[in-house]
C-alpha cells in the first residue's frame, strides 16, 4: 500500500502510452446492430422524443448507423465520446471530429460517453478496453484518437451517402453531404439524415472512406462552445455527486490521518441510535482479495485505512461520524513532525550527490570546478493538492448478477477496472455511468473515491450507496504535487554565458520532466549535469496539472533569470542568445510573440516590474525538438513599499503546433495561467505530526475574481508545425517564475520558494 | 422535525433534522442537485441560493431558519434558461467544468439586482466564489454583458 515507486513505474508508463496508438480494424466501423447498446447519457439535456425508451415504430425508433453513433428519425445525431468531460472540452472535442467528417447538424448533436461494459461484450467494437488504461484517455488531440474519430464520422457519412444515391437510382458519385442532408445537386432533391439512417445502417461500404486534411481552426468553425454548457448553467448538469438512483443511502468517510496509518479502535454504540444510522463499514486495505485476470492494467489505487458511516442521508452520516470515537495507530509516518523537518531532509541531502545521475553530457563538474564565474541557487516547492471544486466521491450499486457504479472519474476504464477489482467480478458485470467531471487536475485519475464505495456497498447488497468526502477529508488524504528541493549551479563563460549547469534535485515524488527535456539542458548548455534524489516518507502523491513541471519549470526560469542578472543582461535577451541555435524555432517565436505584445521593457513606475518565463511541456522526453508545447509568459507586477505583491497582467504565446478551436485553446490558458499563479502565490501544504494540516480553503487559499490579473493569450508563437499538442498543463509552468522575475525586477528580491505569499517583500 | 419551505415558487416540506443545512436538504431531501456541495464552510460560494432576493451560501444555514422564506435555487434562475446571465455565460463560453458556475451565476443575479450596470469594483467585491478552473475573466465579461443585455431589454419596452 505505500509502495510509492509501483504508482510512479505506473504512472510513467501510463503518461508515456499517451503517445501509444489506439488500433481499430475496419470491421469495427462497418458493425451495426438495431439494439440501443451504448453508454449513459450525461448532463444532456434531451429532447422528449429521445428521452422516451426506445420503440420499434419506424416513424420515431432511432437507428444505430454504428456502435459511435444513433440518428434519430428527427435528425437529432447521438453521438459516443471515449472521453469524459472535465472541463478542458475533451467530449466536445470528440463530438466535432466525428462531426466535421459527418457534416451533420452541430444543433442537432447530443453526446454520451462509450458504454465500456458493451465493448467487453461485444467484441470491443470501441477498441477501449484492450491495451492499456491510457488509450481512451489524456489530451484529445492525440493523433490516433482523432483518426479513429474523423474515420467514424467519414464512414457513417458514406453510408448514408450510399443509401441515398440507392434511393434515387443514382450513382453515389454524383451525391453530396452537408449539415444533416445528403442532396442531388443535378435534380435538386435531398434527403435528411433521419430519412436514411435505417438503411445507411445496412450499407457494407468495399472501402473506408479517406479523412480530409483538417484545416486551421476547423473545429471552432463548427462550434465554439461546450456541449455541455447550456446544461451546467441551468443546474441540469449531472456530475457524480448529482446521481440518483431509487433508495439510496449515503455514507461518511473517515481515513487514517496519517497515511499508511491503521484504524485503532471505535465505538459504534456511541452512535448506534442516532437517527437515520444504518451501520458502519470498516475498509482494510490489507485484506486479501481476489486477484482477478483483467485484460486491462490500471494506475495503481488503493484505499487507505478507513471508517464509512452509513445513514438514510448524507448529513445524518457526517453528524454521525462527527460524533464516532476512532482510535488511529498512525504508524511510521507520525515520526515527520513538521514540514521543518521535511524541508531540513532535504535541503540536507542536496549537500550529497544524487543517488540517480539523470543526465551528464560533456564536464559539468570539471567546468565548475575551473571556472571563477559560478552562480548557484537553491529552490523548494511544497506540497500542493488539486483542489477541483467538486469533492471526491461514488455511487455503487452492488447485486447478485451486477456492479453498477456513478462515477466523476477522469479516465472512464480506470474507473472500470477499479469497479471490477474491488467488487472482484469479470468486466462483463460491470456497468459504469459516466458523469461530468467537476474538476481533475489530476486528483480525479486514480479512483480511489470508487473503489471505496464499492467496498463499501458490497455489505448493503441491493442498495445504492453514495459515499461523499468532506472537503477536509479530500484534502488530507490527497495525491498531491510533491515536495520539491532543488540546487542548480552554473558556470557562466566570458560572454556571461552559462557554460556548464548542474542540477541536484531532491524530492518525496519522481520524475524530472520540465528539467531534463527542455531546450536549455539538451544541447544549448554544453556540460548538463543532472543529479536526482528521492527522500521515502509516507505522504500520498500523484499528478498535478504537469506533475514535476510545474516545479521544474520554476526552478529553471528563475535559474535562467539569475544567470542573466548576473552577466549583466536583458532577460529576454539573455534568453534569445542562449535559444539561438535551438533546433525548434517556436522558443524564439514564442518568446518575441509574447514580449512585443507584453511591452516588454516599457518604462514602469518604482514599486513594479515586468518577468518573462518560457517552458515546454509534454513532449515526453522526445528527441524532437518540435513536440509538445512550449509556453512563454510576461508577468506584470507591482509591489508596494509594504509588501502588498499585486500581479497586474500576465501576456501567454505559446507554440503546440497548429489550433483546432481557438476559443478553446484561450480559455485553457487563462484557466492554465490562473493554475500556475495561485500555485505559486498561495497554495502549500504542511505536516505536523504525520498528518497534513490545512484542510479547506480557509486554509489553503484560492484566488479569486478581484485577485485575477488581466490576461492575454496570443497567438502569434505558433508554427504551424504539424502537431497538435496539449494546451492544458503547458501555461501552468512558467507562470510562477515569470512573477518571481517580476518581483525580483521591482523590488531587487529574489523569491526561490513557493508559495510566494509568504515572503516579506517590503522594499525602499 | 416538519418544515415548511418555498423553493423557487413552490411549497414543499420536510421532516428533517432542523439543523440540517439548507443545501443538504435542497440536495438529498427534495433531489434538486443544481445547487452543489464545494467546501461546507461557505467560503466557496458553489452552494449560493437566494433567500429572499439575498445571494446565500446554504451550505452553512440550517433549514430551520430559512422556514417560510422565499428560496431560488439555480433550477429557478429562469423558467426557460433565458435569464441574461444565462445567455451571457454561453455566448461568451464562460464555463469549465461547471461545478461553480451554478453559485457563481446566482451571485451574479444577485449583484445585478442590486447594482444593475456594476462596475469591475463591485463585482469584486461581491463575487467571491471560488472557481478552480479559472474562469474569472470571462465571468467578470459576462457580468457586463448580461448587464447590458438587461438595459437593452429595458429600453425596447420602455
């Protein structure tokens, strides 16, 4: 249970198959069935003739053209997402893709996600569950799931096309397709899609259609949008803690502070009579279970040791375990007393070479070793929890023939296999609602809130149980961003140039993405030396909008910021001259896009100053150097004499190639760069005694609208390279150091930990 | 314990615990789940509901004291998801993930109300609701917007 190095193996392997290609044979677009067999339907507002169940009059029963999508007799175009929708458009995505090559009528359109339940029986007509976890997940813009998506829409639309020219005794040449019509130009006449989707259903086409080329921009052509939008503005919107179901009961859920910790001792006569108390269930995690052959892996998830109270409704239950007397043993994670103490490990530790040597490209040490210029710096990151707004939580509904489960889960076959695994039944009875995802960031992947409820229904047979955490027990029995030390030195050449970079990293996570894949320390600095050591202690952690980057990212730009300081340079063009002979041309791009837009250099009052940053993430440790996408900001800041830092503006260019949706694309980074900024001001975790301390936002504060900057997205850094990378966690990382360079520019103090709120920034 | 509400126009009662809070009981009692569940110590603003015309976090107010007051829940904003605020937030693409945009409108709609063109500073000062998203900005567009779709509406009738 606390074998940390299994969950970062897992998560490493998971985030590198991102990448990995989702096959789909032919066959699997020509299957058409009459049955209805596909997912739940989320938060979508239907109109009553697609509510109704579904009849066998022609006149209203709608048709499946193919396992991704139903026509109805009126047009209305079901369409079947292998992406949940957390918020980053991800469903809507899916939806225009197969619509761009449908040509159907976007008003028309309805979403739901794949029922994996059906691709276990039906000989994975989805492709979903086979292969690994990842396939169906991640970024929608990967290159295979936007195939397999344009290919299904293409298909249908000839299908419908052939049926058509069938109708007319025409040849299919001489058709077209266009917003929900198939039309004759040469006689004028046109069918509707609704008109011909029971017969497109039975066309067998000799080949797959070929995909056009997509275009610029092509999605937000179709829609700007969300499909889920009209839906969450009028409360209809169905996240996971919405579910209902007849009869359900709810539970309360108490985990050992201390993680790794087991549950001691409680009392349950003292709550036995209270009103509405069904029971309590005990979760341990060391019972042994069933090990079952799933031909699926998942990211590792496991349940801490825990108490569930049970109670006709949710308040009754949170009162109930309120008034519960639980004894913990806390276990050998009680001996961290304080984040003092952590933050001592480690800064102690990076006195020591590090136990892995990540990188060591031509001297490093022998060029420090001889040079008299040395610049040298160290940097921490605290914990930090994700924090989506909805809480944690399940529905599960165990019986005798079926596990049925709701779930706000941000991978949908995680969420299956976690159902499977801890109900301990075959995939085949496994039955997964889909529901809108109230925030992720990386909380949601593991789906440890699941397996919990279904432990926890399988002792109320028969009924509904939904398990809600409090806000508190969410955020002290996190995943969390790790803590992070790190202690860069360089040597800077007589043009003040850094000649040789070392860095010795030392954390309570893995990985080093954002440090040892970025421009700077793959070929630019000729001697890289990158050392990393990892400190084992109990604390829970997992991925966090661009897990590593977001630290890396600011420890690096603010390194950069220092060494430019130092020779005596411009930031900006320290930056260029060290980015000259970058193989990738978006860096150059980016950061000239970002400071002309910004001002960059504009004459400022005292008290404020402007910072720039520039970062790539996801590019996965590729050798390309035009992959994943690179994100350059300019911080704008002032701070009065007092201290008070107010951050005034933030400027984005950014570089992931080419843009499907720009409307999308902007409010990504806006929400990305807002992530970043309320990382780095505000957010920090700490520990007393083994446990972590803050547990709502009284404590761990979140920006709000009065604190929110003026923010700029632009678009001139792009390339037009032909990738389509992940926009998300890319602003997320330079951010940070941008406003700690901000800082540094209007006050002369340099910020080297996060968060920034707690430096005294007094100047005179 | 029976007691008697007004949720969005309608009489309903409840036979709870009268210190339940008023979002559990919206929530779990009656099943209108629009109003969501973010923190349970009203510092996130996702549970805001009107009580008497006022913008209030039902997250920490026990239905006891809301009995016979006039409750509007994001489910009563508008009968036809026409309220300006509502067009505003889709025509300028204001959600992320939703969770918070149910309590971010409704005290929005309580700002208007009050202050029917607000300015950026008493926006801020009376939208405080969390959204981890980051949706500000837009949110803060939308509020204009909406602001002005009301004045346009009411010079056409006036």
């Amino acid at each position: 249970m606390m074998s940390t190095i299994d969950v970062s193996s897992r998560l490493t392997r998971g985030e590198r198959a991102l990448t990995a290609a989702t096959s789909l044979t032919r066959r699997d677009f020509l299957i058409s069935t009459a049955a209805i067999g596909g997912g739940m339907a989320i938060g979508i507002a239907w109109p009553s003739a697609v509510k109704a169940a579904p009849s066998n009059d022609p006149a209203v029963a709608p048709t499946e053209v193919s396992p991704w999508l139903v026509i109805h007799p009126d047009d209305t175009v079901l369409l079947r997402s292998p992406l949940p929708e957390s918020g980053n458009g991800s469903m809507t995505m899916a939806a225009l893709l197969i619509t761009k090559e449908l040509r159907s009528d976007w008003r028309k359109t309805r979403v739901e996600c794949i029922s994996l339940n059906r691709d276990v029986r039906s000989n994975h007509v989805y492709g979903a569950v086979k292969g690994d976890v990842f396939s169906f997940a991640g970024r929608s813009t990967k290159d295979t799931l936007m195939r397999l998506l344009q290919q299904v829409g293409a298909s249908a639309r000839e299908r419908l096309k052939v049926a058509a020219a069938e109708r007319w005794n025409v040849p299919v040449s001489e058709v077209e397709a266009r917003n929900g019509l198939i039309e004759h130009a040469r006689t004028g006449r046109s069918l509707r899609y609704g008109e011909l989707a029971a017969d497109a259903a039975k066309v067998k086409l000799d080949k797959e259609p070929d995909i056009e080329p997509l275009e610029d921009a092509a999605l937000g052509n179709i829609a700007r949008g969300k499909i889920v939008d009209a839906q969450i503005v009028n409360g209809n919107a169905i996240y996971g803690i919405d579910a209902q179901a007849p009869g359900m009961i709810y539970g309360a859920l108490m985990q050992s502070p201390v993680h790794g910790g087991k549950l001691k001792h409680y009392d349950f006569e003292a709550i036995r009579n209270m009103p509405g108390v069904l029971g309590i269930v005990v979760i341990d995690p060391s019972e042994p279970r069933k090990r079952l052959d799933l031909p699926l892996q998942g990211i590792e998830s496991w349940a801490q040791s825990a108490v569930v109270v049970v109670a006709e409704h949710y308040w009754q239950a949170r009162k109930a375990l309120e008034a519960l007397p639980i004894e913990w043993d806390d276990g050998p994670g009680a001996q961290w007393k304080s984040t003092a103490q952590l933050d001592q490990a480690l800064l102690e530790a990076l006195e020591h070479e590090g136990e892995k040597i990540v990188k060591d490209e031509g001297d490093a040490l022998g060029a420090l070793a001889a040079s008299e210029r040395i610049i040298e710096a160290t940097y921490r990151t605290p914990y930090a929890d994700q924090a989506p707004l909805e809480p944690l939580n399940a529905m599960a509904l165990v019986t005798d023939d079926r596990v049925e489960v709701w779930h706000s889960g941000s991978i949908s076959a995680q969420s299956f296999i976690v159902a499977a695994e801890e109900a301990e039944v075959p995939f085949e009875k496994v039955h997964l609602h889909q529901c809108l995802v109230g925030g992720n960031f990386g909380r949601r992947n593991f789906g440890d809130d699941l397996r919990i409820v279904v432990a926890v229904a399988k002792k109320f047979p028969g009924r509904p149980v939904k398990v809600i955490w409090s806000r508190e027990e969410m955020m002290r029995q996190g995943r969390y961003r790790w803590h992070t030390a790190g202690k860069l030195r360089a040597a800077l050449g007589d043009d003040g140039m850094p000649r040789a970079l070392q860095a010795r990293i030392c954390q309570t996570g893995y990985g080093v993405a954002g440090l040892d894949n970025v421009a700077y320390t793959n070929g630019l600095i000729p001697n890289v030396r990158i050392e990393t050591r990892e400190i084992p202690i109990h604390i829970l952690w997992g991925s966090y909008r661009a897990p590593g980057y977001n630290s890396y990212a600011f420890f690096v730009e603010s390194f950069i910021d220092e060494c430019a300081a130092a020779a005596n340079m411009d930031p900006l063009e320290y930056r260029l001259k060290l980015l000259e002979k970058h193989a990738d041309p978006g860096w150059i791009k980016c950061l000239r896009e970002v400071a002309a837009r910004a001002g960059w250099g504009k004459k400022l009052p005292p008290g404020q100053g402007q910072g720039i940053a520039i970062s790539n993430w996801g590019n996965w440790g590729s050798n390309d150097p035009q992959a994943g996408t690179t994100a350059a900001v300019v911080a704008h800041v002032e701070v009065s004499r007092s201290g008070e830092l107010r951050v005034l503006q933030l400027d984005i260019a950014f570089d992931c190639g080419r843009v499907l949706n720009r409307d999308a694309v902007v409010a990504q980074m806006e929400g990305g760069m807002l992530f970043g900024l309320n990382m780095s001001l505000n957010e920090e975790l700490n520990i007393a005694n083994g446990r972590i301390v803050e547990g709502n936002f009284d404590q761990y504060p979140m920006l709000r609208l009065a604190d929110t900057p003026r923010l700029n997205v632009h678009f001139g850094g792009l390339t037009g390279h032909a990738r389509y990378s992940e926009i998300g966690e890319p602003p997320v990382g330079p951010v940070g150091p941008a406003v700690a360079n901000a800082i540094f520019r209007a006050t002369g103090k340099r910020i080297r930990s996060m968060p920034f709120r707690k430096h005294d920034l007094r100047w005179t | 314990m029976k007691i008697d509400l007004r949720v969005n126009g309608k009489a309903q009662t409840v036979d709870v615990d009268p210190s339940t809070p008023l979002l559990w009981v919206l929530r779990d009692h009656l099943g209108m789940t629009g109003t969501k569940f973010g923190c349970g110590i009203a510092h996130c603003g996702a549970c805001t509901v009107h009580v008497n015309g006022s913008a209030t976090r039902s997250c920490v107010v026990p239905v006891e004291a809301v009995a016979g007051a006039d409750i509007t829940t994001i489910e009563g904003l508008s009968p036809d998801s026409q309220h300006p605020l509502q067009r505003a937030w889709l025509e300028l693409n204001v959600p992320q993930c939703g969770y918070c945009q149910a309590g971010m409108l409704m005290a929005a709609a309580a700002l208007l109300e009050r202050f029917p063109s607000p300015t950026d500073e008493q926006i801020d000062a009376h939208i405080t609701n969390i959204c981890r998203c980051g949706t500000y900005q837009r949110v803060r567009a939308a509020i204009h917007r909406a602001a002005a779709m009301k004045k346009a509406a009411a010079a056409r009738t006036a």
